[in-house]
C-alpha cells in the first residue's frame, strides 16, 4: 500500500471514528492499522527490533505493538502524524473519496460542456 493510499485511508477512518461509539472507533482503526501494517508486534518483538522499527517509521511506514485493540500502541513520525492531523482536520472534498481508491482521468475522451437552454422566467399568478 502506497504512502499516500495509505494517508487517505487513514484520514478516511478517523473521519468515519468520529461518528462511533469509542469501543466501535478503536476496533475500526486498530483494525485498520493492523491490515496496513501487516502485523501485530508483541512488546518483546519491538524491543528486540528497536532500531529497525525506528528507521521504518522514520521513513514513513506506520508500526503497532500489541495484540489487543484497547493496549496497542502506534509508532509514527511527528511528520507523518502532522500530516494526518492536517488532513483530518481539512473538510473533505468531492475529489477526496475518489484520490482514495486511485481513480486516475483518462486523457482519451474530453467532455464538451455547453450552456444548456436559457430558463424561463417563473409566472407569478395572481389570486385577486
């Protein structure tokens, strides 16, 4: 999964968390991270890998330790995490849902757009 991908699915749960209930919120992002992860490091793994994890989060990836929703903890970046405040925090716009699942325009077919018919004007009745 591309960092960006990555990104905007991420910003696409939280947005989802919001609307949650906190136990629905937690299992939904852990889950998640755990699926962009790849795995659930134990706190013995992560200690014994230490510096490997840290220049992995260093260069974008994100990592979880633990095994239960509700006592994982996250490694990310201050860069990376800043960067996901910042989306969060930006209202979502039309072309977001869409930059998500990698939707790319096709340069073969252009839309001509011309201006329709003009409209009437609305007829006042009078009732008197």
């Amino acid at each position: 999964m591309s960092k960006i991908t990555t990104t905007s699915l991420l910003t696409e749960r939280l947005r989802k968390a919001v609307t949650l209930g906190p136990t629905d919120a937690l299992v939904m992002v852990a889950d998640f991270l755990i699926e962009v992860t790849g795995a659930k490091l134990t706190a013995q793994a992560a200690r014994d890998n230490l510096p490997e994890l840290l220049d992995r989060v260093r260069k974008g990836e994100i990592q979880t330790i633990g095994t239960a929703p509700e006592e994982m903890v996250l490694l990310v970046s201050v860069r990376d995490l800043t960067g996901i405040i910042r989306s969060v925090s930006q209202p979502e716009t039309l072309g977001d849902p869409l930059d998500a699942i990698g939707f790319l325009p096709s340069d073969e077919h252009r839309l001509t757009v011309r201006s329709g018919r003009p409209r009437r004007k609305p007829r006042i009745q009078n009732d008197g």
